[in-house]
C-alpha cells in the first residue's frame, strides 16, 4: 500500500514536471517565431523535445530513487513492525507466563490459608480441651493431678520414652536377672521335701492270690458291695498277689485301700464286714485330713484358721495337678511367697497365708461349680479370711488385676513351684498339641518369619523378616507375641520370648 502511494505521488511530480516544462517549451517557442521563422520554432520545438526527453528521463530517475528509497524505507519499517511484533509476542508470553505463575501462587496462598484456618480450629479445639483438662484438674486432688500431668506428659513423650526404657531395659537386664536368680535360687535352695506323683490307680498288696476268691465272693456280691460302697473299682486279675483299685477321686481310693487292708487282715470279708470296714477307713481318712491341714499350717507357720477351713486344706492331699500333690505345692507356695516377701520388703504372714491356701478351691472344685479361684474367694470369705490375704491369693492365674507386692508374689511363688523340672508332668499329645497351638500362635503375626519352641515349650526362639520391621519393632513385636501368648494360651509357669532380626548381605567374587 505504502509503494502503491509513493508511485502515484511520482507519476504526479512527473505530470507536473512535464507540464510546467512544456508550457516553458511552448512559450520560448512563440517568442522565437515572433522573431525568426519556422526554423526557429523548428529550432525550439527541438530544443523543447530535448529538454523534455532529459527532464523525463530525469523524471524517472527520480522517481526510480524514489520508488528505491521508498522500497528500503518500507522494508526498514517492515523489519521494525516484525520487531515489534515479536516484542509484543514475547510480552505477551510473559504475561501469560506471569498470570499462570500467579493462578499458581494464588491457588497455593488458598491452600496455605486452608490449611492455617485448618490448624487454627485444631489450635483452637486443643485449647478448648486444655481448658477443660485445667479446669477438671482444678477440682482435682493433688495425686490426681500429679496423675494427669503423668498421664500428659507420657502421651506427649511417648516415643521418647520408648527409647529410654529400651535403653533402660537393656543396661539394667542382666544385674535384675543376677539378683532374681541369686533370690529363686537361695528361696528353693532353702525349701526341701519329698514329691509324690499322681496315680489313678492305687495297689494293695495281698499275702497269696488265695485271698482274691474271699474279695469277689460268691457270685462277686463282695466285690460288689465293696465297689458300691466306696464308689471305686477293683482289679483283681491282671496283678498278681496285688488287688488294684481305680478311682479319679483320691479320697474315695484310699478308703477303699484301707478298708481292704482291714478286711484283708481281719480274714472275714462279706457284705455286712464291708460296710464296718469303709465306715472305719472313712474316720480314718477324715483324721488324716484334719491332720494334714493342720500339720501343713504348722510347718508353713500361719495360725488363726478355723477348723473347718484346715479340714478342707487337708483335702488337698489326696489332690493331685499335673501329677503334682496339691498340699504339697501349697506348701512350696507358701514358703517361697514368704521369703520372697522377706527379700522384696513385702507383708511375710500375708504372702505365706496366701501361698498356702491359694489351691484351696481345688479341694472341693469337683463338686461345686465355678473356677478353682472363685471356689477358694468364696470359702476364705465364709470362713473370715483377711481381704488383703484374698487379694494376694486371687491374682495367681491372672483372672483378677494384681493390686498388691504380695499377689505378685504369689503368682511368682507358684509359677515357681509349677514350672520346676519333673513338679509336674503332661501326657506327649497335650505336649505336642501345646507347642503347636504356641507356635501356630506366634506364626500369626505379618513379621514372623518362622519360629521354634524350645526348652519343653518354656521359650520360643521367633525369627522375623529384616525387611518387615527394624530393631526398635522386633523389640515391640516381643511384647506383643507374649502380650497374645497371655491372653489366648493357657500354660503353666512363663514362657521366655526371644525375637531375632537378622540382615544378611551377600556378594560374590568373580
């Protein structure tokens, strides 16, 4: 367009030019024909035309410098308006650029705003609770603030004080477990009886097999009554020159023993001779029951109890667990729970009362209902046993929480006397099914990787997966498999738990 208007604006200079020029012709013309003649104004009209001819090349000279300069100027404009245009396409990249950088800052300033409005509440909803903890520990005593600021102070340093009993745990274990070995084994060391085992049969010698004819009599009417009479069985043909009776009931077994002595040595065995005989073993029986309560109260030195209550801690020793005499775990009971309490500063007379009568209930379990713990909560209560002496005593198997040094004691004590090498003994199935359900148990957990039952199931050996769990949660997963160990599993004594975590890294050279 710019070209276009420069070459109209040369073409009418040119015009111009041309017509100024031949009006000058026209009029030198005139004058020289006024003058002359023809040659004249042949002479000017020649002069004219040159004139013209160089006036109009020189014309389109000009106007060809023109139209250059014209041409180099639009170009010049041209490059700069390009210049322009890319100034401004830059800028306008730039703002672009700017206005996302700003979306983006806004976006994130709205974000940060929720986020502080978000902790403001929570700022806010911590110090309405603040405020309601200060103002319930104002109505609080001074232990029981002391209590809660325990209580806040652990929840805010929990981690903290993980890592400090971990740390704890570890320097103090092995001067603890010195002085708890130093203490069971000086307490056991102390304390040495005879032990009997758990039989359900008992055999009584018979001077010939002549005398077994007299015991079944005529068509086994004697065998009878002297069955139904003290509800046991006799075995009278497998053993020679012995008679067996087999009974689950201990008391019953040894009346029948006794009865069958008398009878064996009196020589006269018939139905009516049955029935004096089991009356007198009966008495007989009775007496040593109320002998042996009384003369395991002596020997554990705990007097005051009333006679009923020594006849039924006598029961317990024709009681038998696992094969253990009950009287006479009692009685280790007892005298380990008193000098443990002597070592740990504890009450001696509670812990050695409570020792001895904490198996009571199994002296009667089998004919009332309940856990041998209630039984026993329930005759040391009628017969008006110290609260402080059932508290200790009912803690044993954990079915009550520990409220005293003593109940602790207790439940070491018999664990103690429990888990002793040979005090007790299991048949192979419920051994090997014990091991299973506890390895079965700890196999549960995602970290195990697999674990071994030791030491008749006393300890479990657990290895975890490296890459599941670090140190401080093989530590915490201890905790937890004995923690579940406690809650699913019944078992006698303690079980050990050992967790190990093991990284291996293996390269080869080639």
């Amino acid at each position: 367009m710019v070209i276009s208007v420069t070459l109209l604006l040369i073409g009418t200079l040119a015009l111009g030019v041309g017509a100024v020029l031949g009006y000058l012709a026209r009029q030198t013309m005139a004058k020289r024909e006024l003058s002359t003649a023809e040659g004249q104004v042949a002479k000017i009209v020649e002069d004219a035309e040159k004139k013209s001819a160089d006036i109009v090349l020189e014309a389109k000279n000009r106007s060809v410098e023109l139209l250059e300069e014209a041409k180099k100027e639009a170009q010049v404009r041209e490059e700069e308006f390009r210049r322009q245009e890319r100034r401004l396409e830059k800028r306008e990249d730039e703002l672009e650029h700017r206005l996302s950088e700003t979306e983006q800052e806004k976006k994130t300033l709205l974000k940060k705003a929720d986020e502080i409005r978000a902790i403001q509440e929570d700022v806010e909803k911590l110090r309405g609770e603040e405020q309601e903890k200060l103002q319930r520990i104002a109505n609080l005593s001074t232990e029981q603030a002391r209590e809660e600021l325990f209580r806040l102070v652990e929840e805010d340093s929990k981690d903290a004080l993980v890592q400090r009993i971990t740390k704890l745990e570890k320097e103090g274990t092995e001067a603890l477990e010195e002085r708890s070995l130093n203490i069971m084994a000086t307490i056991i060391q102390k304390y040495s009886r005879s032990h009997v085992s758990e039989f359900t049969t008992t055999t009584v010698p018979i001077p010939s097999d002549d005398i077994k004819g007299k015991i079944i009599g005529k068509e086994g009417r004697n065998i009878r009554a002297l069955e139904k009479e003290t509800g046991v069985e006799l075995i009278v043909d497998d053993t020679p020159e012995s008679v067996v009776i087999s009974g689950f009931d201990p008391v019953r077994r040894e009346v029948a023993k006794i009865a069958l002595e008398k009878l064996i040595a009196d020589g006269r065995i018939h139905p009516a001779r049955i029935e004096e005989a089991v009356e007198e073993g009966r008495k007989e029986v009775d007496q040593r029951i109320k002998e042996a309560g009384e003369a395991a109260a002596y020997e554990a030195g705990v007097a005051g109890l009333h006679p009923k209550l020594l006849y039924i801690l006598g029961r317990l020793r024709f009681r038998y667990s696992y094969k253990q005499n009950v009287l006479i775990h009692t009685l280790e009971v007892s005298y380990i729970a008193g000098a443990l309490a002597a070592e740990l500063g504890g009450n001696v007379a509670v812990a050695k009362k409570a020792g001895l009568l904490h198996d009571i209930g199994k002296a009667v379990d089998h004919e009332i209902e309940g856990t041998h713990v209630n039984i026993g909560i329930r005759i040391l209560e009628k017969f008006g046993v110290q609260q402080e002496v059932i508290d200790a005593m009912k803690c044993h198997h954990d079915e009550y929480p520990h409220s005293s040094l003593e109940s602790y004691i207790v439940t070491a004590a018999d664990a103690i006397s429990a888990a002793r090498p040979g005090a007790r003994k299991e048949t192979a199935e419920k051994y090997i099914r014990r091991l299973e359900e506890l390895e079965s148990l700890i196999n549960s957990f995602s970290e195990v990787e697999k674990s071994y039952a030791i030491q008749a199931g006393r300890e479990v050996r657990v290895f975890v997966n490296p890459e599941k769990t670090d140190d401080l949660g093989a530590m915490k997963l201890a905790k937890d498999i004995a923690g579940r160990i406690q809650e699913e599993l019944k078992y006698p004594g303690e079980i050990r738990v050992v967790v190990m975590r093991e990284t291996r890294s293996i390269e080869f050279a080639r």
